[in-house]
C-alpha cells in the first residue's frame, strides 16, 4: 500500500512539476535554420526592377507545450520577382542557369522555364494620399535548384519578350552567403517575435 502511494505521489509531482514547467516555457523550442544571406536586386535589363533569392524548405515537429523543433534547408528554390513600371514587359524566358559554388567548378544547366508578367497594381500611402501604381508583375520560384548550403553565384541567362514581341536578352549574377542559426529558446519567447 505504501509503494503503491509513492508511485502516485510521484506522479502528482511529475505532473506538477510539468505544468509549471508548461506555463513557465510553453516549452522549450530548437530552431535549427540554414539559410542564405536574404534577398538581392538583380538587374536583368536596365530600368527593371527584379529581386532574387534562395528559398529553404521548412520542417518542423514537436508536443505541445514539451519539445518544438523548426528547421530550414535545403534543397533551396530560387525566388524571382520582377516589377515592370514602364509596362514593357510581357514574358520572361531562362534557358541557363550557371551555379557556381566557391570550392567546385561551374555548372551550367539549361532550363526552359518561363512565366508571364500578370497586371498588377501596387498601393503605397503617403501624406498626400493613396498613390496606386500600374504595373505587370511576377513573382515565381524555380523550385530545387540548389542542393548545398555553401556560398554561391548563381548567373541567369534567357530573354524577355516586350509588349510589341521583340526579344531583350540578358545574363545577370548574384552572389549568396550561406548563413547558420541554431538556437534553443522557449515558447514564450517565439511568441512574443510574432
């Protein structure tokens, strides 16, 4: 009978000791990101506005209140945005695609990919008022592109197709430094990021 009441004074402890772990952490939470060193202008043609950058695959697990786990990496996706002001534009086409790590020689692989422009308009504020910007825009991914998370140049070659049909060409590089952040933290404290 004594052993027996041990074992639920144990447990009543156990839980206790839970809870007040539960309510003081939300639990404990490990971020484990690999990265790269965030987004880039690149310019296509001159006048063009375009971004780029390295996408990572998330992953993530855990028990409410106990363990979380958020992870990033690879493979990385290349992210491009394009926002075309002086509407000219109608369509992009890459046909190359040169990864260049900094301890391996270049590849070149060729691509057919190509996406169109979408109209769109931007909002903005300012103190005279809501200014709307007329534009066509794109924003798609290349998805799987880069397996290493190690410093890279990553050079785009293809052409853009004008609104009257004709064919610009351009060839454009960018340089991306890989980044780690590992960190444990609580819950508490991912909340209050948010």
């Amino acid at each position: 009978m004594a052993k027996r009441r041990r074992i639920w004074i144990g447990i009543g402890l156990f839980l206790v000791a839970y809870g007040v772990f539960a309510v003081m952490t939300l639990g404990l939470v490990v971020f484990n990101d690999r990265d790269f060193s965030g987004q880039k202008d690149i310019e296509l043609v001159n006048g063009l506005k375009s971004d780029v950058w390295l996408v990572p695959k998330s992953s993530g697990f855990g028990i409410p209140f106990l363990f979380g786990y958020r992870g990033t990496g690879g493979p990385y996706g290349l992210r491009l945005q394009i926002w075309d002001t002086s509407l000219q534009y109608r369509t992009i086409e890459i046909s190359e695609i040169v990864v260049k790590y900094d301890d391996r020689p270049a590849v070149h692989k060729d691509y057919a990919w190509s996406r169109r422009l979408e109209p769109y308009v931007q909002h903005n504020s300012s103190p005279s008022g809501d200014i709307e910007t007329e534009m066509f825009m794109l924003s798609d991914e290349i998805e799987g592109l880069i397996e290493r998370h190690a410093d890279v140049t990553i050079t785009l070659k293809g052409e853009l197709t004008t609104a009257t049909g004709d064919l610009v060409p351009f060839e454009a590089s960018e340089f991306f430094h890989a980044e780690s952040r590992h960190e444990i933290t609580t819950g508490w404290s991912v909340l209050a990021r948010m």
